[in-house]
C-alpha cells in the first residue's frame, strides 16, 4: 500500500502501474497509460513532469475531457458528498468546506460565470489556499479569454497531480 517507491513503481507491470496511479489525475487514467510508456523514472518529479507532458501532448478535446472531469470548487459534488477521496481531502484542507454563507454564495456565483464563461469547472491546486485567496482568483481568471484559460487550467492540475503524486510516491 502507499506511498510507493519510484523503483517500485517502475518495476510494475502496466496495468498496474496505471492502476496505482489512476487517481493522480482526476478520472483519467489515461495520463497514467502514457506516462507508464516513458519508464523509468529517476524521480517524483521526473513522473510529475512526464505526466504533465502526456496531458499538454494530448487532443484538445482529450485535455478538455479531463479538465471537466474534476468537480467545482465547494460546489454540488462537495455538498453531496461525490467528491473522489483526494478532491475531498484537498477541498476540506483549503477550508472549503467551512465556508461562511458569503463564502459559499460568492464560489457558488463565480462557478456559475465561470462555467457559462469557458464550459468547464474552475481548476486550481487549492493546497495551502485561503477561501479568499481562492475568490480572488476567480475573479481574476474569468478575465481571462479562453485559451488562455484552458492553459492555466491544464498547469493548475499539473499542480494537483504533484501534490498527489508526492503524497503517493517516494525516492
């Protein structure tokens, strides 16, 4: 069980590779699949950058699946409970989950524009974030035009899948 070693996971065979892995990237253990053809890995961040890689590599209509695939911030997903376990843990470490009622009204309104706006979620690493720091750059990004946007979406979950992959792998 977790954290694996780097060796370790380079040892794998690929269905299992793919599978120790597939909740780096939200719903899209697809990223793994490309990344277990690039083995080995000298290090975390070594697999951080080549899945990174793999998802700037991909079709639009790939990075855009997999940019939708992550839920809102503090939105029906974290009211319902349907967040993955690693969605969950970063939303309630940011505090999301402890918003006060101008808080939750504020994401809840910023998610609305920003969905209307580019027709995928807001995406940012959350970790270490403030619910205001978070408003903010909302409100900053929906500025903003669209590929612009895709981009800073897709180094966003470069950002989340470093987080996870520290928390999983070791050197």
């Amino acid at each position: 069980m977790p954290p694996y070693s780097i060796a370790s996971l380079n040892a794998l065979e690929q269905r299992s590779f793919i599978s120790c892995l597939s909740g780096v990237y939200e719903h899209s253990p697809w990223v793994a699949e490309h990344a277990s053809l690039r083995r080995p890995f000298a290090s975390v961040g070594e697999l951080a950058a080549a899945m990174h890689a793999c998802v700037l590599a991909a079709s639009e209509p790939q990075q855009l699946a997999l940019i939708r695939a992550h839920p809102e911030l503090a939105g029906k997903l974290a009211i319902d409970g349907g967040l993955t376990a690693a969605s969950r843990l970063e939303q309630s470490a940011a505090g999301l989950d402890k918003c006060t009622p101008h808080e939750f009204a504020r994401i809840s309104g910023l998610n609305q524009a920003y969905q209307a706006k580019f027709g995928f979620p807001f995406i940012i690493a959350v970790r270490g974030m403030s619910g205001t720091a978070i408003i903010a750059a909302m409100e900053q990004r929906l500025a903003h035009p669209f590929d612009r946007e895709i981009c800073t979406a897709l180094d966003e979950i470069g950002r989340i899948a470093s987080f996870r992959l520290n928390d999983l792998v070791i050197d």
